[in-house]
C-alpha cells in the first residue's frame, strides 16, 4: 500500500488549505489558536501542530536571557512528547514512532523550503517579530479505525493556549473541528 505524507493528504483533501509553496505566513497566527491537522492512512496516525510561539512560552520576542533560551529548550522537551499532548482511543493501540519539533521565526520561514522531516537535525530560529512552534508526530496504530476520541492534555501542558483548529483526513472523509480549553475532548464516534 502507498503511504501519502500528511501534508499530500490535506493538500488533496483541502486545495487552497495551503499555499502552493508549502508553508503559510506566519503573521496570519493568533495569539491563543493554533492549527492541528491529523491524517490516518493504514496503521499510521500523523499529526501536524502550528501554534504561536506566545502559546508556548509566553513570549515571541528574540531569545536572549538564560531564562528565555531555557524556557524554549522546557517547550520543545515538552512538545516531543505528543503522547502525552494528544490522547488517542487506547482501544486503538497507538505508540508515538517519530517527531520533530522547530521553532520558526518569521524571517526564516521563506528559507525553509527544505523537509526536516522527523530523525532530521532540528534546526532553531529564536528571531525577532512573530514565530511558531511546529511540531510533526507519527503515531502507528494496531486499530486506527478504534479511534473514537482524543483528549486534548495540550491545553493544561500550554496554559497560554485557548483553542486549536483541527483538521482531520482518513481514508473515508475530512473532518474539521475547533477543540477549545474548556471542552479538551475531540468525540470522533459522533462524527459517523
């Protein structure tokens, strides 16, 4: 069987959902929302987090003081772990296989045209103006098709996050869905 990339999945799914380039602005971001988009392909789950940098670490200004530097380095220690940001089904017998997590600054954003795709050596950007965090996870399933709902422990790990927009492909429909901190539960039974 073939196995699309998550970002083949959306741009076949959603045409127009990217830019032609492969990467978006980064001053379209809003403070408080970040995007998630997740494909199911076979036995994989792949997930796709953008979230402004201010959502992570409460700042987005260059990273100059010990304190600052140090609290990126807590944010991506905390970002590698997407087992314990995005709950999946248990019924469904996920385990986390890859990520990659980078900190993008506005003005690196149109040099990265490159794949770091996970087992990549991250590469970090701490530049003045706006930046995100963008975090790719790989997740391989026993039983995908068991995922009924996802917990989203994100908002309690992120406090300074309110709400994230989910985009989600399988093999069978697309799915788009806003998960806010007060209800930080996706129900995907109720979606069939």
């Amino acid at each position: 069987m073939r196995s699309l990339t998550l970002i083949s999945l959306l741009a076949l799914a959603a045409p127009g959902a990217l830019a032609t380039d492969g990467f978006r602005q980064l001053d379209s971001h809003s403070h408080g929302h970040g995007t998630l988009n997740i494909a199911i392909e076979g036995k994989l789950v792949e997930m796709e987090l953008d979230i402004p940098g201010a959502d992570i670490v409460g700042f987005e200004h260059r990273a100059e003081s010990a304190e600052d530097k140090a609290a990126i380095d807590r944010a991506k220690a905390k970002l590698q772990n997407g087992a314990a940001l995005f709950v999946l089904s248990p019924e469904a017998g996920c385990e986390q296989e890859r990520t990659s997590v980078r900190l993008i600054a506005e003005e690196d954003e149109h040099d990265d045209k490159h794949d770091h795709g996970p087992g990549s050596k991250e590469t970090d950007t701490d530049g003045d103006g706006h930046a995100e965090f963008r975090a790719l996870f790989r997740f391989g399933c026993a039983a995908p098709d068991r995922i009924v709902e996802i917990k989203f422990p994100f908002f309690h790990v992120f406090p300074n996050s309110q709400e994230l927009q989910v985009q989600m492909i399988t093999s069978r429909r697309t799915y788009g869905f806003d998960v806010e901190r007060g209800t930080p539960v996706l129900k995907l039974a109720d979606q069939n």
